[in-house]
C-alpha cells in the first residue's frame, strides 16, 4: 500500500515469535468492539490477558500458512492464518483453502488490509492448485462482517452456532 498518509506493507510469513503482535491486534480490535457495544464477537476481555486465547494465537502463528502484513518498521499490521476448516463447521465437498484467522488494526494507515489479505489467499489457493475457499465469521450483530466478506467475493454457505455464538459459513469459488 503506498498511497498518501498509508503504511507501506509487506506480507510475510508468520512464527511464533509474532504471537505477542497479534495478540496486541486482538486487543485492539477488541477495544473498539467494546466503544461501539459489540461484547458478542469476542467478549470484551483483552485476549493477551486470557490464558487459552493466547495458546489459539500462539499456535495460530505456529501454522504452515500464517502470514502477517507489516509495515516498514517492522510492525504487524494484520494476521492471516490459512489451512484446513475449523473443526465446528462440516467438512468441505472436495479440496479448498480455508481462512482459519483473519485480524488487522483499526489505524487508518493500513485502511484495506484485511480485503487486501483475503485477496492474498486467493493467490496461496491458486498457487495451491485449488479453486474453492471457505470463511466462518461472527454473523451476529448487525452483519457487518458478513457483507465484509461477501464484497470480497464470498457467498453464503450456511449459518451454525456454538455454544451461542452465531457464526456464518461463507465460500467462494475461484
């Protein structure tokens, strides 16, 4: 990204030595949802303060297909983890790839990361062979997140919930 007032990006591989980062980008993340009253996405803890959120990002990072966007400085931006569907939603039809972990900062400066991310995992299927992605998200609130994902291509699959929680299944065919 490198237009005015925007951070230059880098995307790169992810490792477990960035997990402190994207801990800071759930937090953050999480200090916005508390300012405009969503505690149902993500509660309204911070997650570096939260033992078994930790160990998720930590092992996150840890994954063959995490990558992190930085800026010239050297600091993350957004956190992409790529692999296999989550174990809550039913199995795929056939191969695909699946966005497992998608977070990026509210500054202003990295405005677009997050679409382009996703945009990069189209890239890693492609490069992969694979023609079909899938995506689970919050789908309460007031659907914002959803449409999110539906501007970047993704359609509705099926909704699901765990243990109250309302989630959406999205997929998109390359």
């Amino acid at each position: 990204m490198t237009e005015a007032g925007k951070d230059t990006l880098t995307i790169r591989r992810a490792s477990v030595a960035d997990a402190p980062a994207v801990l800071r980008l759930f937090d953050e993340v999480i200090e916005w949802f508390v300012s405009i009253g969503n505690l149902q996405q993500w509660g309204s803890q911070p997650w570096s303060t939260v033992p078994r959120r930790i160990t998720q990002v930590t092992d996150a990072c840890a994954l063959p297909g995490a990558w992190v966007a930085q800026n010239a400085l050297g600091e993350v931006r957004a956190f992409l983890a790529l692999g296999e569907a989550m174990p809550y939603v039913p199995a795929p039809d056939g191969p695909e790839l699946y966005v497992r972990v998608l977070v990026a900062s509210r500054d202003g400066r990295v405005r677009g990361v997050g679409r382009r991310l996703m945009a990069f995992a189209d890239e890693q299927a492609r490069a992969a062979g694979l023609d079909h992605l899938r995506v689970d998200c919050y789908g309460g609130g007031n659907g914002d997140l959803v449409r999110f994902y539906e501007s970047c291509g993704y359609t509705h699959i099926a909704p699901f919930n765990v243990d109250g929680w309302p989630g959406m299944l999205l997929g998109r065919q390359l």
